[in-house]
C-alpha cells in the first residue's frame, strides 16, 4: 500500500469521526436544552467524553492528524479529512463551546429532576 493510499484511508477515517463527534456534540447540545433523552443521547455523551479524554491525553491534537501528516497532509493542499482546513481548525472554538454547553445544561436538568 503505498503512503497516498494510506493518507487516503486516514483522510476517510479521520472525516467520519469528525462528523460523527459533530453529530454527537450537538445531540448533546439539543438533548441539554430540550430536555429529550433517550440511548441516542447516552451514546451521544460518552462519545464526547471519549473524545474528550482522547484529545486530552493527547496535549490537545487528534492523534489521526499526525498519522495523516506523516503519510503527506499538510502537502499538495492535502489536509488530515477531506473537509475543509479553513473550518476544522476552528473546531475546538466551535465545539467547544457547544459541547460544555450542553453537558452543563444536562446536568442542571439533572438536579433539578432528583431534587
């Protein structure tokens, strides 16, 4: 398998993932301020904890974006998803906030409800 094989894969991987972890952090967020709830919403939760731990265990980066440099992104405009570079690198200044956001309203319910 060659390195622009291999970049393609962690490309098409690490794209996935992202929209998945999109997708999960604003059913967090929708979860938080309606009030729904349900295994889509748990789901949702632990994979933002997840990540969470991940990109914390890894000094703030996504360890796929080095496996993705080290096959070639970053050259010949190739960057580490198939998305483009000028959003997903905001995306601690936009998910961010959405996701503390939503974990913060969760748990207000979450007291309320038990008190």
């Amino acid at each position: 398998m060659t390195d622009a094989q291999r970049l393609f894969g962690v490309r098409l991987l690490h794209t996935v993932i992202y929209v998945v972890m999109a997708t999960a952090s604003l059913l967090v967020l929708y979860g938080g301020i309606s009030g729904a709830a349900g295994t889509w919403l748990t789901v949702a939760v632990a994979l933002v904890v997840i990540e969470t731990l991940v990109f914390t265990a890894g000094g703030l980066k996504c360890p796929l974006t080095a496996v993705a440099v080290k096959y070639g992104a970053g050259q010949d405009g190739l960057f580490d998803t198939f998305l483009p570079e000028r959003f997903t690198r905001h995306t601690f200044r936009i998910f961010g906030p959405i996701i503390l956001l939503g974990l913060l309203l969760l748990t207000v319910r979450q007291w309320s409800a038990a008190g």
